[in-house]
C-alpha cells in the first residue's frame, strides 16, 4: 500500500456528491494511461469517501445509489479512470511545461515578425515571454491562451499572426509525394493537370513556409513552381 503522507487525492462527482480516494500520483497515472498496476501499489487505503480530509466514509447504500454496485474495487476503478486526479508539485510543472513548449511552437508556426515577414525564432519567442512576465493559465488550453501571449509578446517583440495562399505546381513524376505534402495544411483547390502535373493551392501559416518548400524541394529536386497569391492577417 501507499504510504498516506505522500497520497494525493483523486475524485469523481456524481449527482453532487465527492467519492474520494487517496493515491499514489505517479502509479494512478500510468492506471489510467493503460499500464496494468495492481490496486494495492497504487491506494493508501481501499476505502472511498465523501471527504478525505474529514475522514467521511461512503457507506455501502451511497456506492449504490452512485454506481450501481457496492463493489468497492469497480469503484475504485472508476474513479481512476474517470476521475480527477490531484496532481504532485512535480506533475503540475511538468504539465507547465509542456503546455508552454506547445504554445511557443503555436505561436513560431503561425506568426511573423510584423516588420521583417520572417519568422520568429523559437528560442526568441521563449526568451521574450519570459521577458513580458506572461504567466500561463494551467486550468486553460495552450490554444486557448494564444491572444493573451500574442498581446504580452508584442510590448517585447514586433509579431503578428499571418497566412498566406499559396498556388504551387510540381511536374508528374513527383505529383504523389507533394499531394501528401499539401494535405497536411488547409488545401484550397487541387487538380491534376493534362501533362501529369499537381496543382494545388494552400493555405499555410507564414511561420512554417520554409518548411513547406524546403519538403517540397526535397521531393522534387527544386522542381517546384510557385506563386503567393494572397496574404492573410
């Protein structure tokens, strides 16, 4: 069993009641990600309850009125799977973490530099988030967070959000490879032209342009006409 002074709380609401248990944080995780951990390596106690803190127990009739079931374990389960679990010190800024790399490289796909048109660096857009003070919300989406460190970034750096269409036209024998290629973004318009060629039109953020023809270079040996044919802010 887990020792209860480094459990942490995990709990599911059902017609406005709490049912609490007391976990090990790391191994109800893994429970719930897939990984098969026996029970006893991941509860402090096998008792459910109202309220951990103030030691109230579920009693046998409250399991059946929620769950269906006074089977202890299938409700344990559930709450590990359905529940919310309390999170470590440790997680929480692991989850930090990694919500705030997938907002920097949000923000480095999508956005230019409002002076230059090239894109941001990466490691400029951190720099200038740690700069602005920006503190990142950890109840809210990285995609939900965008605007607000869009306007934080801008009284450090000159950025704006950009797209642009795109008409691009690549001989037959490499019509195949660029259609996937086009596929990954928002395609516009498409066709196969008399001699074989692929025509399309896309529409891509500004900040990943260069990759965008850098993979369609690679494919086609540089045999990649071109054409911007509208910018989009």
């Amino acid at each position: 069993m887990v020792d209860v002074d480094s459990a942490v709380i995990a709990r599911l609401k059902k017609f406005g009641k709490s049912f609490e248990i007391l976990v090990d944080c790391d191994n109800a995780l893994e429970f719930r990600n897939g990984r098969n951990i026996p029970l006893s390596e991941i509860l402090a106690t096998f008792q459910v309850y109202h309220d951990v803190k103030k030691g109230e127990k579920i009693s046998e009739a409250d399991l059946l009125a929620a769950f269906n079931t006074d089977d202890v374990n299938k409700v344990i389960t559930l709450i590990l799977k359905k529940g919310e679990i309390q999170l470590t010190s440790k997680h929480r800024e692991e989850e930090r973490e990694v919500k705030k790399k997938k907002l920097i490289n949000i923000i480095h796909s999508n956005a230019v530099d409002s002076k230059t048109g090239y894109p941001h660096p990466a490691e400029r857009i951190a720099n200038a988030l740690g700069e602005s003070k920006f503190k990142l919300d950890d109840y809210k989406s990285a995609e939900s967070q965008v605007d607000d460190a869009l306007s934080a970034l801008r009284t450090i750096i000159p950025i704006k959000f950009e797209k642009k269409e795109i008409e691009i036209k690549v001989p037959a024998q490499f019509a195949g490879q660029a259609k996937s290629i086009a596929h990954k973004h928002k395609l516009l318009k498409e066709e196969w032209l008399n001699d074989g060629s692929y025509y399309s039109v896309v529409e891509i953020p500004s900040g990943v342009m260069d990759e965008f023809f850098d993979q369609l270079n690679k494919i086609s040996r540089g045999q990649v006409e071109s054409k911007i044919l509208r910018i989009i802010e």
